[in-house]
C-alpha cells in the first residue's frame, strides 16, 4: 500500500525510475515512449545534459535566496530573456512555481491595476466554457470546466462568467464561413460585456490554443484580433493563458504571435521549465508596470518562492538550449510530420472526427458517429481505455473523457518534446493508432 495520495486511490501508477530523451524507465524495466511529454511540461525530452549541468551548479552555489530580501542571476537573466526585447509590449516577467499560480497572478494583477488607475468598479472577468486555468480556486473560477468545477462550486467566484470557446469542430454551423463565425463568438462576448456592465469588467481569459480541455483547438482566423477589439472598446484587459500552448510549443514562442494580437498579461508554465524545476510565471505589458509604478510601488501578491533561484536558472538553461539548437525549427517541421502522419492514419477513420492543432501540440478527437459527430457514451471512459492500450504497447499519451458539458467527444492530446525526431513521430502514431482501434474494439 502506497501512503502517497495519488490522483486515484485505488489506481496507483507504476513507478518511473529514470529517463533519458522521450523515454522513462519502469521500475519493473519496462521503457515507456513520453508522447504528451507528461502533460505538455517536458519541451527538451528528459535528462538534457546541459539543463542538469546548470541545475547542478546552481545547487551547489546557490539553490534559494528569498526573494522579501534577495534577487539573483538565474531570476534576472531569465526575465532578461524572456522580456529583453520586449515582445508585443510585455516589459517585466514574474515567476512563480505553476500555471495555477501564474493565473492566480495574472487575475490578482487584472485587478489591482484597474485600482491603481482609479477605476476600482472593474472586478469582473470573462473567460470561456470548455477551458482550464488551473485547480486552485481562482484559476478554476476562471476555468469553464464543468467537470472540474462542479464539486467545488460553492466555493468558487462569481466575479466570474464565461463566453463560448472558439472551437470550430463543434461551434461553426455547416453553412456557415469562418468570418460569420468570429463575428458570432465576438457579438456573444459583446453581449456578456454589456450583461454584466461594460465599465465593470476587468478582463477577458482565454488559452490561444485550448490544451487539456478541447485538445489542441485553435482558434479561427481573426478570432482574436476581434476579441482584442471587444476588450479594447471597453477599455479591458486581454489575458493569454499560455501555460500548455506556449513556449514554442506551437511553433513559434509564444501562440499569440500567429493570431495578430499581444495580451496585456501572459501566462506561461510548463514549457517554460520542462518539468526540470517547478516553475510559472506572467509576462506583463508595460503600461501595467506604468501603472504601478505611478500607484502604489508594488504588486500586492506574493509566495515564498517567487523567483526560486534553481527553478529559474532550470527555466534559463531550457530556454537557451532552445534558441542554441533552433528547436522550434524541429517543432514546426515535426508539427508538419505529425499533421501528415495523423490525417494519413485516422483521416478515413470511422470513429475519429477531427484532427487538429498546431506544431507538436495536435490531438484526435473520438466520435461514435462521424456524420454526427455524437461523442461515444462518457460511461464507456473511453480515454481511459485508449491510455491503457498505448501504455500496454509502451507509450503515455494524455487523453480526456468526452463528459464536459455533454459537447464534446473523448480525444487525446499528444505534446512530444521538441527534440522528437520524424521516427519517433512516426512511431507514436503508430502506436495511437493500434490503442484506438483495440480501445474501440473492447467497447464493442
Ligand atoms: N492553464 C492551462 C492552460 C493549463 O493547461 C494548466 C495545466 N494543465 C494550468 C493552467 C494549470 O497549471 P498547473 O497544473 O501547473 O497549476
């Protein structure tokens, strides 16, 4: 018996014991191909020399200074990196240890600069259905995720509400074109502005392209760039919750730089670190600090680890190793190969209905009827099957039940490390493909 809580009591994970580039060992010997590079976290593969080497030497010369009395090199290196050249206007970065945290600050700071610049009446937020933010309970006020709000919705914040996601698959009607689609969700978001008082909302939240939720949905042209057009007529701020899409895992640094817009406030996490260190953090416009800085002097939020020296020079070493080696050349080239490799096995497939996303984050979408697009039965856990079938065949993929609000089918995310090469991504679609169709065969 096992005395670590993990996620389900009576399904206990077998243990990993070490792992080196896509793959992780088993305690039993078994070598386990990382598609999803855990849950889109690990961007560099696994036991990258020179990330342990950085981890190594700031260990031994300096694994923690508090940031109430210190800063440190690594901190302010990875900020320098991250913000040096000020992308679409962001000018500071702040570090915290995950993507939760990262929302919790990203929603704090929403508000406290509305309040530094004398307009304390904005409180409210607009975020969208179908989406994740995080599991503490501002991230998942903000979060649509029924599934994952609904035990705990006396506790969560009505400054909250939440908008349609931009989610083609499902959301455009037949006739309808691309352009009348972005015009509906903005009219939609249009409408809640004026439902809960234009001058009143703080914020709109929204993932570019959705992660764990809808699978690697992007976006429709022009989506954005009309969101951004809402909140710039109602003088709110535009937050890009970044955390699983960014980093380059799309293909480009940050997703946002293929839509034509910048946030005002930017989450990132996992990629950011590739699971090295802990670590998250937001990137934040320039007319926010301004704001601050003529206020109050500071931002009224804080952890203990804010800035944590190892976790930022493992942050500092990932990124670097990135740019050195040209990695998101890989991701867009192997982004191509994976698209290819997935419309060529599942394009005619009776049970998949979409194939989508963008670079080295791209998912399948399960339907018991493609004309319908009728999801399979949730009860049938579905997800759950196709897991274990890859698992058996030594491959962890990251797939999620099709239950969220009855409208949408199960579908599986893959996220491979930016390192993959085109055998091992043609491996991991050969390997999907066997659990989909074993999956599917033991349901009958
Ligand atoms: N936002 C998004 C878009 C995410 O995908 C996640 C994690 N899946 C989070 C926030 C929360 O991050 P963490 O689990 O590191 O708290």
């Amino acid at each position: 018996m096992s005395h670590l809580l993990h996620r389900g009591l009576r399904d206990i994970p077998p243990q990993a014991v070490s792992a080196e580039g896509l793959i992780v060992r088993l305690a039993d010997g078994r070598e386990i191909i990382d598609a999803s590079g855990g849950a889109a976290v690990s961007c560099l593969g696994h036991g990258h020399p020179r990330v342990i080497a950085a981890l190594r030497a700031q260990v031994e010369t300096l694994p923690f200074a508090y940031n109430g009395f210190f800063t440190t090199a690594p901190a302010e290196a990875l900020a320098d990196r991250l913000v040096g050249a000020a992308p679409g206007g962001l000018t500071h970065a702040y570090f915290v240890s995950g993507g939760s945290e990262a929302n919790e600050a990203a929603i704090k700071l929403a508000r406290q600069y509305f309040v530094e610049i004398g307009q304390t009446q904005r409180h409210r937020f607009i975020a969208r259905r179908q989406s994740y933010h995080g599991n503490t309970l501002g991230a998942l006020s903000a979060g649509g995720n029924m599934a994952r709000r609904a035990l705990y919705q006396p506790l969560l914040s009505d400054a909250f509400s939440h908008v349609s996601p931009a989610f083609a698959y499902r959301g455009q009607e037949p006739a309808q074109s691309e352009a009348d689609y972005v015009a509906r969700l903005a009219a939609e978001l249009e409408a809640e502005f004026q439902r809960v008082g234009p001058d009143r909302v703080a914020a709109f939240i929204a993932e570019p392209v959705v992660g764990a939720t809808l699978g690697a949905a992007t976006a429709p042209a022009g989506y954005f760039q009309a969101m951004r057009a809402v909140c710039d007529r109602h003088g709110a701020l535009l937050l890009l919750d970044e955390v699983m899409c960014g980093m380059g895992r799309t293909g480009t640094l940050h997703a946002w730089e293929q839509e034509g817009v910048a946030p005002d406030i930017q989450m990132i996490a996992k990629g950011l670190g590739g699971g090295y260190q802990p670590i998250g953090g937001i990137l934040i416009s320039g007319r926010i600090i301004a704001a601050l800085e003529a206020g109050s002097g500071a931002f009224a939020h804080g952890h203990t680890y804010l800035a944590h020296a190892t976790a930022c020079a493992a942050a500092l070493a990932v990124q670097q190793v990135i740019a050195d080696d040209d990695l998101l050349a890989n991701v867009r080239a192997m982004g191509i190969r994976l698209d290819d490799r997935l419309r060529a096995r599942f394009g005619n497939h009776a049970h998949i209905g979409d194939v989508r996303g963008r670079g080295l984050f791209q998912a399948i979408e399960l339907v018991a009827d493609r004309d319908t697009k009728t999801p399979f039965d949730p009860g049938l856990r579905l997800h759950e099957r196709i897991k274990a079938e890859a698992f058996a065949r030594g491959m962890a993929c990251y797939p999620m039940g099709g239950t969220i609000d009855g409208r949408r089918g199960d579908h599986v995310l893959l996220a491979p490390p930016y390192i993959a090469t085109g055998a091992e991504i043609d491996r991991i679609v050969e390997i999907l493909g066997e659990a989909v169709d074993a999956a599917i065969w033991s349901v009958g």
